[in-house]
C-alpha cells in the first residue's frame, strides 16, 4: 500500500545571525538609528508653556479633547486636513525616495529595520558575533552558560520593548505625570494595556521575527516595484566584473576568474538572508551592508571597490563596454522624480499656507429652526441662534458679538445684559443669541434678510465672522 501522505509545504524558519561590519553604510546606519530612537525616546519629554490649563508638553496628543499639539502649533478636530496633508507628503515622500534610490526607507528607517537593528546589538554584546551565535544556536543541549547568555538578551530585549511600550504612551498625557501614575499603580488601565502590547510586539517582532516580517507582513516590498524603473539607484551585484566567480587565484585558469573570490561575505552580514549575487529580490531592503562587506574583500585583495555598489540598471550597457556610469545626478534628477518633488513640494506648501492664514478663533453659527421666530408681547419678532466660539490661546478671553447687516437688527446674548462672553482657555463655548427685529419693520414684516455675525477678540482684535439669516413673519 502506497503512502498517499502530502508533502509538507510549511519549512520551519532558519534564523539569521549577520556578521558584524563596518564601513561608510553600516556608519550611516548607527547614524540614523541614534537619532531616530532619540527622537522617539525623547521628544515626550520636551517642556512648552501652554499655560495653566493643558500639560507644558510640547509635543502631545490630547484625545480626549482631540487636539494634537506640535511645539506651537495645535491642531483642532475640524482641522483635520492638515494631519491628511502630513500623511500624503509622507506618502509621496517614500514614492520619491522610493523611485530614485530603491528601498532605502526600509533599509535605513523603516521601525522594524532601525529595533531589529537595536536588537541584534544587544544580541552580538552578550552572545557573540555571527560564528559564536551560530554554535550557540546549533547547541542541543541547554547547559547553565546557554540559559544564562539566553536569560540575560531577552531580558534586555524586554526592557528595550518595555522602554518603547512607555514612550508611545507618553505621546497621549504629560509624560511626567503618566510616569509617576504608572510606577504607583495609578494609571489607567488603557495606558498599561498599550505598554504591555508594544513591549510584546517589539520583542517579538525586533527578536524573533525579524527579516519575516519584512518579508510576509509588509506590503510595501509588492509595491515598490511600481515606484522603481531603470533608471533606479539600489543595491545590485555587478555580475560582468565578477563572474566567474571563483577562490582560488593562484591555480590553472585563475586568469579567467572574475574578481568575486565566493568568499560570501556579502552573505553573511545580510540582515534578510539573502545572496545578493542573485539579482533583484523581494527580500532585498537595500540596507547596503553587502557593499561595506565586499568592499573590505576587495581592498584586502587588492581590486577595485564596487563590486557590489548602488547600480542603476540603464547604466549595465555602458558599464559592460567598460564606460563609467553616467552621474548620480542624472538618476536622481529625472521627470519621475521631479514630479513627486513638485507633488511634495506643493502639498507642503499648501499646508504652511493654510497654516499661517488661519485664524486664531473661529465660529459657527446655527439657526434655531422650532420654532424658526417667535413674535414677542410687543410685536417683534425674534429669532434664535446656537453660536459656538472657538477659543484658540492658552488664556480665558473675552469675545465680543455683534452684527452687521440690516440697521433695524438688534443682538442680545442669553444670560448677559452685554454684547461680551468669556471663554475658556483652549475650549469651545456654546452662545445662545437672540436676534430681534421692531414691529413692522422690514426684517420683521419680510421673509428672509441676511446679515452677518461678527465676534471679536477685546484682547487683541482679532475677528471671524459668519454669514446667516433673519426670518421674518411671512418665511
């Protein structure tokens, strides 16, 4: 009786252990790690004096009254446009960043890259460089230095999560207060909820999953190809000057070698596990280690740099007939690019525009329409507004409501004899106006006049006004 049992289609993972390296990309990483987890780490904690009624945090996301401030800008709920404009500049920035160096946000800034990163540091500190973690690994038995050497990373892996958990929720409460509420069991349990979350993924996700979720998770490697033509700057092998490939240069027919001695360097540093002598791949986030990695070969040997370099694929000709590749600048700077350039520019322009023309209050006027007039004791006629005002500064101000329009029209605010209302600090404050009319005068015996209402800050002359309409007796 045949065995009818399918194969097996799931492979189980083999872990990457890359090879530590140094070179002018490797730098550049450490780089913008540092300052990408500085941002991040530290940005909650910076002080800015919003007065006595919101945290003195400068950069804070309150949703409970859903505001968001940046330094000295705060962006309310019915501003909302200016968060959609910050993401489609973000969204243009990777199609032009995208289509004129490849991969680069994945290999130098992308959250996974820069904690995996991270993660792998902490690795190498305790365990050892790639050879070392390789026998580590392959070691069965679990003896007291392997327990000790695992105990001790994941432990520093956690509290990496438990740090990057904390920080986020510092985004959204004035970080000192939040802190001092979480280390005494105070804080809400939202704010726990989230830490332990983010520390969970960060461990697993920066730890364990890695190049996976790069590979399966990502959406991004599926798209990028659509943001890339041959003109694109990224990672590649140049195949004509290093095939045959071959490590020994001293035997018959050595001549006939290329300059690539096989000696998978460019292996064994790669954080995603791939060869990057087979061409193009998904997996590829252009982290450009493998040029740092051959490039120390090469100098070692005594050839040229550059057998793995960023390659644009129209420069393959010229380089394969022995010309140099045309500038750098004329991969970057071509119609593809500049259009994403003047698509970015103008939505960034637009958003500083509308940024600097707002005003600093703001009103919205809405007619009671049950009943739409009321027809007092002596014969006017009055109609009803909800006015909201919207306080924008740090500190109470006083507003002033008044109308333009018609002459006969006069304002009277609900609750006060005066034309003046306060209002908070950073809120809006909803104003019921009275508009009245006299006995037979035009707006009263008409149908529909218009006038507007204008308010005015006593404090320091600002003003917005709102266009509406007076209903008279024959609406």
């Amino acid at each position: 009786m045949s065995d009818t049992t399918p194969p097996s289609l799931y492979a189980a993972r083999e872990p990457i252990f890359p090879r530590r390296v140094s070179g002018k990309f490797r730098n550049l990483k450490w780089i913008i790690m540092i300052v990408t987890l500085g941002i991040y780490y530290v940005t909650p904690w910076i002080r800015w004096d919003r007065g006595p009624q919101l945290p003195d945090q400068a950069v804070l996301i309150d949703l409970a009254n859903r505001r968001f401030f940046f330094f000295w800008i705060e962006i309310w709920p019915h501003e909302f446009y200016f968060v959609a404009g910050l993401l489609i500049m973000a969204g243009l920035g990777l199609f032009l960043f995208t289509s004129a160096l490849g991969r680069v946000w994945c290999g130098y800034t992308c959250p996974q890259t820069v904690w995996t990163d991270l993660y792998i540091l902490v690795e190498r500190w305790v365990e050892g460089d790639r050879n070392a973690r390789l026998r580590l690994h392959r070691q069965k038995k679990m003896d007291f230095t392997k327990a000790r050497l695992r105990l001790t990373k994941w432990t520093l892996w956690f509290l990496i999560g438990l740090a990057t958990g904390g920080a986020w929720v510092f985004y959204f409460a004035d970080a000192p207060t939040l802190l001092r509420d979480l280390v005494t069991g105070q804080a809400h349990p939202v704010a726990y909820t989230t830490m332990l979350i983010l520390t969970l993924t960060t461990f697993i996700f920066g730890g364990f999953a890695r190049e996976q979720i790069c590979i399966y998770a990502c959406p991004w490697p599926r798209i990028q190809a659509a943001m890339m033509d041959e003109d694109t700057l990224t990672v590649g092998y140049r195949e004509w000057r290093g095939e045959p490939r071959g490590k020994h240069r001293k035997g018959e027919g050595a001549e006939q070698l290329g300059d690539c001695i096989d000696c998978m360097a460019c292996v064994n540093v790669c954080p995603m596990g791939i060869d990057i002598r087979d061409g193009q791949q998904l997996e590829c986030i252009t982290c450009a280690l493998c040029i740092d990695a051959c490039d120390d070969v090469m100098a070692k040997i005594g050839k040229p740099r550059g057998l793995i370099d960023y390659l644009a694929l129209s420069d393959e000709p010229r380089e394969r007939q022995g010309n140099v590749p045309r500038p750098i600048w004329q991969h970057v700077f071509r119609l593809r690019t500049m259009l994403y350039t003047g698509l970015w520019a103008a939505v960034g322009i637009g958003l500083v525009f509308a940024l600097f023309i707002r005003p600093e209050i703001e009103m919205t006027v809405a007619p009671v329409r049950n009943p739409t007039f009321v027809t007092l004791s002596d014969g006017s006629i009055r109609n009803t507004y909800d006015v909201r005002l919207l306080n924008k500064h740090g500190e109470d101000r006083p507003f002033r409501i008044t109308l333009k329009g018609h002459p006969a029209l006069r304002v009277r605010l609900e609750g006060t004899p005066y034309e003046t209302v306060t209002v908070p600090a950073n809120e809006t404050f909803l104003q019921k106006v009275y508009v009245i009319a006299p006995k037979d005068s035009e707006p009263a015996e008409g149908e529909r006049t218009p006038f507007r209402f204008w308010v005015e800050d006593l404090t320091n002359g600002d003003h917005a006004y709102n266009d509406t309409i007076f209903n008279g007796r024959t609406n």
